[in-house]
C-alpha cells in the first residue's frame, strides 16, 4: 500500500514538476476552452504518436516484415475471404483484394444511418456479421475482430483521416470532447492535461505523445500483442487510477470520434507499433 | 492459429549471400507472471527453432523464457543450389510448426 502511495505521489510530483499552469493568455480568443485558460491542441502542429518513438521501434513500424502487427493483418485476410455455409463472405460483398475497402477506416467513427448510433470500426464489422452474414457479433480484442479491423483498417495504411463532421456526428463528438476535458481518478487527471497541454514532456521514462488513434489498432511493445484504441484508452484511464469504461461502451466510441477529429489530417499507420 | 510469416528471396545466384527473416505468433508465456487473481500463468514458450536448406540445418537457436512474444529471427546464409528453406519451431511440449520456401539458385 505504502509502495502504491509513493508510486502515485511520485507520478503527481513527476507531473507537478514539469507542468506549468496554463500561463494567462491576454486574448480570450485563443482557449481552446472558453474561461478555463485551457489551451486546446495547435491545429498546425499535430504529431502522430510516431514522433515520440525511439528510433529501433520507428523501424520496427516502418518495416512491413518485421511489423508484428502484420501477423494480424495477414489473420484478417484471411477470414475477410471465408464464409459460413449459405452465407456471404466479407469479400463476397466488398470485392476480393487487398484495396476493397481503402480509405474506409479513415472516415470511422461514423453515425449509423439506420440506427442513429455512433460505430466505430469495430461496431461495424459486428453489424455486418450480425445483419448480412447471419453471424454473432465478435468479442472486443477477439483475435478475430482485431484480425478483420487492423486488415480493413490496413487498406487505408497513408491515407489521412478524414472523420465524420455531420450535425448527428458534432454532438456526438461533443460528449467524447467533454470526457476528453474531464479530470478523473484517483490522480485526478484529464487527457486534456497530458495530451494537449504536457506533450512533449517526460513522464516515468517516457515522451507523453499528443494521443492520436491514427495507428491503432496498434501493436504495443507492452501488451505484445495488438490492441483497439479502446483497450489504449482503457490503459490511460487505469493509468490515472479511474474506473476504465466496459469495451464497445458509447462514451468510448464518442471519444474515439473526438481523437480521430482532433488528429484530423495525420495518416492512418495501421498496425502501428507503439511502445 | 500459429501465423508464420517468412521473408526470403525468390531468387539467387550461386554464392549469393541472402538474409532470410522468420516471424512467427507465439504468447512466449514467461511462467514468471501472475494472472489478476495473482496465480502464476503456466509457462509456455517455444524452447527451438532451426532453419533447414535442403533439410540440412544451417541456423538453430534455443529460446528461453526472456525471448519476448511473437519472436522474430533475421540471419544469412550462402545460396548455393536451388532447394528448400524450412522454418520448424518447437515448443516446450515437443509440438512443431514450420513453414518453407523455395529458393531458385542460378
């Protein structure tokens, strides 16, 4: 327990030490939060977690042999093309080859026509399974649902996100927006304080990097695996000692469309590699 | 579902000296670590691989626990007749999984 404390203490300290409160700013104009002196992201100086990585790992991404994310990539094809007896295949629908589906992945997360519902990548290869192919929805960080994303997710590998600004989607994004700018936990941090406020700076023997999804699903060095956002932002919740949301859960998804309008622009790098 | 991908030329000349890479999808389970209920993860690791060229071995390696997942190797060898490259990993229960592929030396 004691050990826990200092832990904490020692990441409040760390953070304490290298944050400034947010210097006044004399025009109003400028906040990014109206009255709260808080100063949003630069549009003009967006960097994708890429940035932040040591070179070796940068390799490890850059390198579509070596990308262990590939392993998922080449899993994905692989059920994209198989079918259930007397039922469609992904590709019977969505065409054979490794270009069906480019540029798709960037405009998720989307509102759903005929429900009104955000989905993300992942809801909405569930949605095709449920609805067309008469299939169960696949679990969250399934190896199946994580193969189907980083290979639809792939196809779209240099392309820029260019995510949903409907009016349906604006609100939408307004609640993941405020769950971005909400202090939680037992640390009492919000995204908002390390993402757009302390990045660039160092945090237990890491760069805190601006919080992009542009590479996700992403292979992480950590989970050896590859991960959804949602399992990242899972880790950043528990990270600040919260409560993370269950997998799927709306909020997430509304905040996934945050993030993917916030890093408007940056390439998708699916899978990427982060550490 | 053990993935396996394999990185080498198609083609060579005699005496070319040709880098060969093998990656293959294993948790590589330390035994070291405990599950959320603090139980010790039973280990699981694959504890050999070898790379065969014409079925004689020209690369071996023992993997031991600190091996992170998914390990990946890269290593060299000298083209010299046109055959087969096989990839065999093993596991600690003696089950193996390889894959090959046909290197055309001219």
């Amino acid at each position: 327990m004691s050990l826990i404390r200092a832990a904490a203490l020692g990441l409040l300290l760390g953070l304490a030490g290298c944050t400034d409160t947010p210097s006044p700013d004399p025009d109003p104009s400028t906040h990014g939060e109206a009255g709260t002196g808080w100063t949003a992201l630069p549009a003009d100086d967006l960097q994708s977690g890429y940035a932040f990585l040591q070179p070796d790992t940068q390799a490890l991404q850059d390198d579509d042999f070596s990308n262990p994310g590939y392993l998922w990539v080449d899993r994905g094809a692989q059920l994209f093309a198989t079918s259930e007896v007397g039922e469609p295949s992904c590709a019977s629908c969505h065409g054979a080859g490794d270009a069906a589906l480019a540029g798709v992945a960037a405009r998720f997360p989307k509102v759903d026509p005929s429900s009104g519902a955000l989905i993300n990548l992942e809801g909405r290869i569930n949605l095709c399974r449920e609805r067309h192919q008469n299939r169960s929805a696949l679990a969250y960080e399934s190896e199946a649902l994580l193969g189907l994303t980083a290979y639809v997710a792939e196809q779209s590998r240099g392309m820029s996100l260019a995510p949903d600004r409907s009016a349906p989607a604006m609100a939408l994004a307004e609640t993941g927006r405020d769950y971005f700018f909400t202090q939680r936990g037992q640390l009492n941090l919000s995204c908002h304080q390390c993402h757009d406020q302390s990045w660039g700076k160092r945090l237990r023997g890491d760069t805190i990097s601006q919080g992009h999804g542009n590479a996700f699903p992403a292979y992480r060095l950590e989970w050896q695996s590859l991960g959804s956002l949602q399992r990242r932002l899972r880790d950043c919740d528990t990270g600040v000692r919260a409560e993370p949301l269950p997998y799927g859960d709306q909020v997430y998804v509304a905040v996934e469309l945050y993030l993917a309008q916030r890093a408007a622009g940056l390439d998708i790098e699916t899978p990427g590699v982060r550490r | 579902m053990f993935a396996i991908r394999i990185s080498a030329p198609e083609r060579a000349t005699p005496g070319e000296i040709v880098e060969l890479k093998a990656l293959i999808r294993h948790p590589q389970e330390s035994g070291f670590r405990l599950n959320a209920r603090g139980v010790p993860i039973p280990r699981d690791i694959l504890t050999r691989f070898v790379c065969l060229y014409n079925d004689q071995q020209i690369f071996a390696a023992n993997l031991y626990p600190g091996v992170s997942a998914n390990p990946f190797l890269s290593f060299h060898t000298r083209a010299t007749r046109t055959g087969t490259l096989t990839f065999r990993w093993t596991d600690q229960d003696g089950e193996s999984y390889e894959d090959s592929v046909e290197l055309v030396v001219a």
